[in-house]
C-alpha cells in the first residue's frame, strides 16, 4: 500500500469543482434552514405578508386549476411523470454503478491485484475504519455540527439589525464550519477511492 506525494495532493487539496459543489451545498442548506426566517423579516410590515393577500394569490391558483379539467389532469400527469423521470432515473444509475463497480473488480481481480494477501488486508482495514469515519462523521454533523450551525445563523439574522457585523461574522462563520465539515467528507471518500 504505497501512496505518492501526488495521492495525497489529490486527497488533501480540493478541485475547483469540489470547492464550487461545496459552497453550493453549504447555500443549499442554508437557504433549506434559513430560508423562511429570511423571508420573514425581509417582508415583514410589507404588502406581501397581508393575509388577504396571500388568500387571493391560493385562490387565484386553486381557480385555475379547480374549473379547469385539462388543466388539473396535466399537472398530475407532468407530475407523476416527473416522479417517474426521477425514480428511473435513480434505479438506472444505481444499476450503471453496480454493473460498472463488478466490471472493475473482474478487471482488477485477473489482471492487475497482484499485492500480497496481507497488504489486501491491510488496505480493507484502512478501507473499513474510513468508512466507520464516514458514518461517524455523518452522525456527528447530524446531531451536533449542523444544529450547532443553524442555529448560529438562526441567532445572527435575529441580530441583523441590531449588530451588523458580528451577525455577518456569525453567518461566515457558519458557512466556514459547514463547509469544512463537507470538506472532510470529501477527504474520507477521495481516501478510500485511491486505496481500491
């Protein structure tokens, strides 16, 4: 199990790409999290948060769609459709993975694992407590990192007004800790892809 100075480069310093899908998922997650608390102090004392308002918007919509037969039948159409599209879509690219993943091991298996039985072993361990790592990780972000930051963000819009700065800080801070928690996925995962 011999790794070059190029493997752990690859391991340790993210692409371009990575650290773009990193800050769109942190974006993500805060707009999932944050987003209806934004919305809310955004509009509040404005014309859009008028009860009256919001009911002629629903009802507009339900109208349209409660009148309109062919209207009503094709919303349900394109959405099942859409739930199809997506659940096809899921089953075909699990299968392409299997399929690809027993081609590759065939392919290793005959031709290119010659390593030694004991340094086999020794890479599955490695390869084993990485994804022990991985589950670990993803427990601890669920019950302590992400509510931890959430609710920093939660408590810096909430002082917004009041503290500007140190609310902005809170906010940075927050995407800086939620990113090096995906950041540490990524390492875990790129860890076991070079010990295969």
């Amino acid at each position: 199990m011999h790794l070059t100075k190029q493997d752990y480069l690859r391991v340790l310093l993210p692409t371009k790409r990575e650290v773009w899908i990193v800050i769109a998922l942190v974006v993500v997650v805060f707009l999932v999290f944050e987003g209806n608390l934004i919305f809310s102090l955004a509009t509040n004392g404005s014309v859009l948060i008028d009860a009256k308002l919001q009911e002629s918007f629903s009802g507009q919509i339900s109208a349209v769609f409660e009148n309109n037969e062919i209207a009503n039948k094709a919303s349900l159409i394109a959405f099942w459709a859409g739930v199809g599209l997506v659940a096809y879509s899921i089953i075909w690219s699990l299968y392409s993975f299997i399929s690809e993943g027993k081609d590759e091991i065939l392919v290793e298996a005959k031709y290119l694992n010659q390593a030694s039985k004991k340094e086999q072993l020794q890479r599955s361990l490695v390869q084993a407590g990485l994804l022990a790592g991985i589950v670990a990780l993803g427990i601890a972000s669920i019950n302590i990192t992400v509510p931890y930051i959430t609710n920093l963000w939660t408590d810096a819009i909430m002082l917004v007004n009041e503290e500007t700065i140190y609310a902005i800080l809170m906010i940075v801070a927050g995407f800086i800790g939620l990113a090096v928690n995906f950041y540490l996925f990524k390492v875990l995962i790129d860890w076991i892809e070079i010990l295969e």
